[in-house]
C-alpha cells in the first residue's frame, strides 16, 4: 500500500528532481568524456600526419584539458545564455500585454466619443 499525504508527494517530485538532475550531469560528464577523446585523437592524428610536431604525453594530456576547459566553458555559457533568454521573454511578455492593453483602452475611449 502506497503511503498518502503531502509528505510523500514532496518527497516523490523531490526525487523526480533530482533523477532529472543526475540524467543532465551524467549527460554533461559524457559529452565532456567524448570531447577529451576526440581532442586527444586530433593531437595524435596530427602528430602522426605532421613530421614537425613531436608526440609527447604531456602535450597529450595537456590539449585534452584544453579541449574539455572550452567545452564546459562553452556548456555554461550556453546554458547562462538560455537562462537569460528565458528571463528577458516574460518581462516582453508583460509589456506587450500591457501596451495591447493600453491600446484597447484607448480605442474603446475613441469609440466612445464618437
């Protein structure tokens, strides 16, 4: 039997939340994972290719930090930027009402006067 109250739905949609927070940070530690891989493989491809760029793992190493860096820059930004996308709409949102709104008012006014 399933227990019932507010207790427990708070504690199911906190765990919801959370589930959901595990999935996008898991998801994140992939794609950060998939860019360190490929960054390193483009050194080691280009030291293959190249006679003038030696092969070290230090070098190796190094290019992979700077490829998973950029990538979490990259992500934040991304994210600050739909963030704050999503916070300048609703204020539009309001204003666009309120000026739709002050121009019906002011067009039942004229039709009044008529």
């Amino acid at each position: 039997m399933i227990p019932e109250g507010p207790g427990t739905l708070v504690l199911v949609a906190g765990l919801i939340i959370l589930f959901i927070v595990a999935f996008k940070l898991l998801e994140l530690l992939t794609q950060t994972f998939l860019v360190a891989a490929v960054s390193a493989g483009f050194y080691i491809s280009i030291a293959y290719l190249f006679e003038t760029v030696r092969f070290s793992l230090q070098t190796l190493i190094f290019i992979s930090l700077i490829g998973t860096i950029l990538y979490i820059v990259y992500s934040i930004l991304a994210g600050s930027a739909k963030i704050a996308s999503g916070l300048v709409t609703v204020p539009m949102i309001l204003v666009d009402a309120v000026s739709r709104l002050r121009s019906h008012i002011r067009d039942g006014e004229k039709e009044s006067d008529d």
